[in-house]
C-alpha cells in the first residue's frame, strides 16, 4: 500500500505542475481534467498525511507507556493510544476504499437519457416528474444542466429527454439511476379511483471528449431537416434540425434544440460519442460479467431497479432494500439517502472482490 501511496504522491506533484504551465492555462479543456484529477489525488495525499501524522502520535504514546511510572500518565497515554488506534483504522479503510482500481469514468460528467415507457399520458408525467427530480438534485451540488434534446408530450408530460450534468463526479454518482423506475397512483383523469403503474427508463451515461472516443468522418451520416413543434420563428423556416447516423454502430442521435445547424450537430455529437462510450464501457463489463461482486444489480437497462408507490408514500429501490417515505422530500432532489446507500453498497461489494 505505501508503494502505491507514494505512486500517487508523485502523480499528486507531476499534476501541480502541468496545472502551473502557460499551455495548460490556455487550454480549458486540459484545465477541467488536470483540476479534477488534481482534487481526487490531494484527498489521497491528505489522508496519508493524517495517517502518517497519527502513527507518529501513537509510537509517541506507547512510548510513554513502556517508560513511564506515573500511573496517572500511563493511564492519560493508554486511553490516547486507544483514540489513535481506532483513528488509524478509519484512516486505513478510507485509504483502502480510495485506492481501489478506478474506471476511466471515475471524473467524467454525465448525460442522462429518461423515457417515458409504459403508461400512455402518465408515463410522461412521471418521466417528467423525473427529469425535475434530478435537475433539483443537480442544483442542491451546484453541478450545471444544458438540455441537449427534449420532446414534450403536449400534456405536461415529456416523451424523451436528453441532458448534460457538468460538476464534481456527477457521472459517479448518478451511474446507478439507471434502469427502469416504476410509479404507482392514482392519476387524476381516473374517476374510479384505481391505481395505475406506469414506468420511465432513465440512462446515464459518462460524458465523453473528443479525446475519450474519436469519430471517422467517413462513419457518419448527416441529415439536416426542418424542426417541429411549437412556437419559434425558425420552426419550418429554416432547415437547423440535424439527424446523424453512426454507421458501424447503426446509433442514431437526433438535435433540434438550437437555432443553428452547427449548435445542434455539436450537442448531436456530443450525445454520440457518450452513446459510444458507454457502449464500450458496456461490452468491456459483459467481458467480465462473471464477477458481479463489482456491481449492484445487473447493471440491465430493462432491470426495475426503483418504486415509486404514492398512495403509501413510499419509495423503495430494489436492489438494495432501500425504503424512504419522503416521496415529497425524494421527488424535490434529496436523493443522497438513496444514492450514498448505492455507492456504499457497491463499495463493499468491490472491497469484498479484492479480498477474495
């Protein structure tokens, strides 16, 4: 572990000065990247130097033990070298959770993808309700949102959204939303009463650079169309809409939020190359789908990973037995509970892993 400790010390000072050079403070791109890693390897650095400073204490203690004959002063030292034992075993597993192997996407941002599915009018609301869900969450870490792409339903409702969270391990945080998430209620256009279940699929895919996942010019497809829906004086006017088609893969993305071909085949882009990395990311994990002790659930887009029963107030997610009755608190963005639980779950599971 010290070797490994002192790997990252070095890394910890080589990133410094990167950060310090003129043609990385002209770069804002390299800025971001040096930044984050920069603050993952101070927290390690500042752990060790705890660590570090509280073993010296307790050699100091035990020292006093062995030689002193004061029993007042031995009594003062043991109950100190107790403090410090149990101080240095926290800082042992915090430092043992910090150096597991970190993914490629351990600092990237995130861009999430939520469908309304089953359902007709309700599932739209509810992936509405969704959406508002985690641009609240967003805004209590001060992460920023940039909608890419919406289609409302007409009904308050949206049929799909696609947007970007820009923050501090937004991607690692929100990676296990994904999955189905199941609503159950009484919508308000049903007269008897009856409960309805209806679902929307939330994505969230790690936000890819150009330096993350390069694209052939010569894979693409390019269609420029006239955008729909109400309001705007560009709308079936002028043709900004864009479709682009990635051949080998067959992923079709589709922008036509901006005012601008350029803005909409950049945002269009942008969604791509997340698609294709996670892609990736996907295949490399069925690769080694034989050791699920690394995840939590199984990781499938179909899997109904969250329920939402309103009549109960009750929310719980399903693959870890997790249960909250604040579904008012949960909808306006208090998703910690659920969320630290998740990441400690699939901590565990990966501590448990490199044990074995």
């Amino acid at each position: 572990m010290e070797a490994r400790l002192k790997e990252i010390a070095g890394r910890h000072g080589e990133v410094e000065r990167l950060m310090s050079q003129p043609e990385t403070a002209s770069d804002p791109n390299a800025i971001r990247r040096l930044g984050r890693e920069y603050s993952q390897l101070q927290h390690v650095v500042e752990l060790w130097n705890e660590m570090t400073r509280t073993q010296s204490d307790l050699d100091g203690a035990l020292e006093i033990i062995a030689e002193e004959d004061e029993p007042e002063v031995i009594e003062m030292a043991t109950v100190e070298a107790d403090e410090l034992k149990e101080k240095l075993e926290t800082l042992s597993a915090d430092i043992k959770v910090e150096l597991l192997p970190k993914d490629e996407t351990e600092l990237a941002d995130a861009v999430v993808e939520i469908r309304a599915g089953a359902g007709g009018d309700e599932a739209g609301l509810f992936a509405a309700e969704l959406f508002r869900m985690y641009q609240r969450y967003a805004e209590s870490r001060k992460w920023k949102i940039k909608i890419l792409s919406q289609n409302d339903t007409g009904v308050g409702g949206i049929k799909e959204v696609t947007f970007e969270i820009d923050g501090e391990r937004a991607y690692q945080r929100l990676h296990l939303e994904s999955g189905v998430h199941r609503v159950q209620r009484v919508p308000a256009t049903e007269s008897q009463g009856r409960i309805h279940t209806s679902t929307a699929t939330v994505v969230v895919m790690p936000k890819a650079e150009e330096v993350d996942i390069q694209i052939a010019d010569n894979d693409l497809k390019i269609d420029v169309f006239h955008s729909g829906g109400a309001g705007g004086q560009n709308v079936n006017k002028v043709a900004t809409a864009i479709r682009i088609t990635h051949l080998p893969s067959g992923l079709v993305v589709q922008c036509q939020n901006e005012r601008s071909q350029l803005q909409n085949k950049l945002q269009a882009m942008d969604i791509l190359r997340s698609r294709l990395w996670d892609m990736e990311l996907r295949k490399q994990q069925a690769e080694i789908s034989a050791n699920r002790k690394s995840q939590v659930g199984t990781g499938d887009r179909s899997e109904k990973i969250r329920t939402y029963n309103f009549p109960q107030s009750r929310i719980t997610d399903h693959r870890i037995g997790y249960t909250s009755h604040q579904m008012q608190n949960v909808l306006s963005g208090e998703l910690d509970g659920f969320i630290d639980a998740l990441l400690q779950e699939e901590q565990a599971r990966k501590l448990a892993a490199v044990g074995d």
